[in-house]
C-alpha cells in the first residue's frame, strides 16, 4: 500500500457484505452476516409475533422451553419445598398442570375460548395450545390469539407468584378480567397497527 498522500485524493471507506456494496453501514445486516443461524424453533411464531407485548412474550418464552422456577423443577434442584400446585393444591406443580390441566387455568381457557368463538372446551396439551395460538381463524384471528394467550399465561404465573410470596389470591373469574382489561389496552394501544385491526371489535363479541 502505498504511503497515504494528499495528492492521491480524499481517503474513502465503503461496507461491502457478501460482494455487496452497501449506501450506509447496517448493523442488521452486519450481524446477519457475522451471527450463526439456527433454524427457526415450531414455537416462534407464538412468542415473537408482530405487536407482542415484551414482558408477556419474554415470559412466554421461558415457558416454552420449561424454564419457569416450577415447584417441581426447584424440587429436582434439592429444595425441600412441597411439590403441590399452588393454585389447586391437589396435583405436582409441572409447567403442563400449571398452565394446562390445572382447574384454575380451565376456567380461564374456557372463559377466554366462549369469546374467541372457538368449538374447542379446554386445552389437552401444551403442545395444542401453542398449535392453536398459532393458527388462524377469520373470527380469532392469529394475533389476537397470541395476545390472549400470552396475557393469560402471563397474569397466571403473577397469580401464582403473589400467592407463594404475598399470599394474595384471586378468583378465576377475577384473573379473568384482569386478562380481559389487558387485552384491550394491547389491542388499544396498537390500534394504527395492520395486524390489529378490527381485533378490538372481534374480542368484544
Ligand atoms: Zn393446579
């Protein structure tokens, strides 16, 4: 290289990824170049869909892949903690009872499901309802099946943590409206959204 020298010209710089020379420097495109691609997990579209709320999809991911402190699983780690719900108190805590078999979650599932118009009464696995979370209907829609599903999931795992920690309860038909009043800010404060639209009138039925 020669020694750099004012008559040569003004230095330059460019970005240039895979034989491509880019206009301007672009950190996505930089990381998707330089990061190593996994494939896309079955589950993807039911946490990180477009619109989702951060704490509800971030808690929604630790479940899906069974990472939540359950009962069961601090008991397996040595804790001498009783391994009973702390909703129902009848079966073992697991992510699938919590979330799926419990009464409590029933009530919630069926509440949520008579709105969303679905044929469905109940859940019968959590590998089902991530399926129905992510499919579609043209009267519960993708997005506002994530959303209530997420939110429900959500308000679920405080009820259960204010419970341990702050032996505060509350009904099913109580956590319910919270869920209820959650979903309609969400879908509220994302009114201007293409994937909102019409969502607030089609929960409302
Ligand atoms: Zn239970």
């Amino acid at each position: 290289m020669n020694v750099p020298s004012h008559d040569q010209g003004s230095d330059l710089y460019s970005w240039t990824i895979e034989g491509l020379k880019l206009q301007h420097f672009s950190s996505s495109k930089t990381w998707s170049v330089i990061r190593e691609r996994q494939p896309a997990h079955p589950w993807f579209q039911a946490v990180w869909f477009k619109g989702h709320t951060p704490k509800h999809a971030f808690n929604m991911w630790v479940a899906v892949q069974d990472r939540l402190p359950i009962r069961t699983r601090l008991v397996s780690w040595g804790m001498l903690i009783p391994t009973s719900c702390c909703l129902c108190s009848v079966s073992d805590e697991t992510r699938d009872h919590l979330f799926v078999d419990c009464p409590y979650i029933k009530i919630l599932w069926g509440l949520m499901l008579r709105k969303l118009s679905g044929s469905l009464i109940s859940f019968t696995s959590w590998t089902q309802l991530l399926g129905w979370s992510s499919s579609d209907s043209t009267t519960s829609p993708r997005t506002l099946r994530s959303i209530a599903v997420q939110a429900t999931i959500y308000h679920t795992w405080t009820e259960r943590n204010n419970r341990v920690y702050r032996s505060q309860t509350l009904s099913a038909s109580d956590l319910f409206r919270l869920v209820d009043r959650t979903i309609r800010n969400t879908i509220s404060a994302r009114k201007t959204r293409k994937e909102f639209k019409n969502l607030m009138v089609l929960w409302l039925i």
